[in-house]
C-alpha cells in the first residue's frame, strides 16, 4: 500500500479490508461517478490557464501544459513543473510548463484538478510545507480528502492490474 504509507495504520487497515473485500472500486466510483472530458492538451492547457486565472492571478503565465505518457514511470510522478531559464540578449526568459501523467486523461475531473492545484501551487511554493497546502486548501477546499480518495484510486488501480481486474474509469 505505497500510496497510504503516510496515512495511519488505521486507515491503511480499513483500505484494505475494502480491497480485499472488493468494494473500495465501487465507494470510489459512487463518490466519484464520472470522468471528465479534459481529453487533448489544448483542452488542459485551457482548464489549468482557467483555474490559475481564478486562483493565482499573479502568478507567471504556463508555456506549456500537457499529458505525459512517461510521467508515472519516472520518479513515481502524477504530475511536474518545471521552470527552464534561458538568456535572450540581455533578458533572462523563463519558461513555466505543468505536465500531468496521462492516467488522468481517463479520471473523475476531482483527481485531475486536485494535481493541476497541487502544480499550480508549485508555482509559488517550492516545498511541501504548510504554504504549500494552504495555497491549495485556497484553490480547493477539498484538497486533502480528495488526495486521500485519489491515492485510495491509485491503490485500487494497482490491484486491478495485479490481479487483471478492469479497473474504474476506464484508466490506463
């Protein structure tokens, strides 16, 4: 259960006793019934733009924002910013770009927004420290019990796989 280590050993308990039961699939899709429709990278460059405007008007704008097939191989990441300095003449150009793994290509929209803020919030806070989350407590108060449900999703995704079981939503 590596997505619930940092949980207490309750709830990592009560997860699997879902799993092994068969029904934390079915909790999840209940509270979470559909999948958006966020599916090309014009779209999420267009949703994350959106939800920056409204949340973090002072923030530096994005380059670049897409779905990364490669993302969760590498480092174990749903999501990355970067930010590439360059010089141009006599000017320091900077380059923002967001990349989220393309397993939420196929999730309910409160995953994929929950990563979105959890980047956008890198924009400003480079640590995970109590800024951090209380910038994306601002853009959605619901940050943490749906990063709890999320990495539940990540957990019953990885049984799925291991056992050759559908998982929900469609995911890859």
């Amino acid at each position: 259960m590596k997505y619930l280590q940092a949980y207490p050993q309750t709830l990592q308990e009560q997860a699997r006793a879902m799993l092994a039961a068969g029904t934390l699939g079915s909790m999840l899709e209940r509270r979470y019934p559909q999948a958006h429709a966020i599916r090309t990278d014009g779209a999420l460059y267009d949703y994350v733009t959106g939800l920056k405007n409204r949340c973090m008007r002072g923030a530096p704008p994005l380059s670049k924002v897409a779905f990364d097939n490669k993302l969760q191989v590498v480092a174990h990441a749903l999501g990355t910013h970067t930010t590439v300095s360059r010089v141009q003449g006599s000017r320091l150009k900077s380059k923002r770009e967001i990349r989220i793994a393309a397993l939420f290509r196929h999730t309910p929209e409160a995953f994929l927004r929950m990563i979105v803020v959890h980047e956008l919030a890198h924009l400003k806070e480079r640590a995970h420290d109590k800024a951090f989350y209380q910038l994306c407590c601002h853009m959605e108060p619901d940050y943490h019990q749906i990063e709890f449900d999320l990495r539940l999703y990540l957990t019953q995704l990885e049984h799925a796989q291991a056992s050759c079981v559908p998982p929900p939503h469609g995911a890859d």
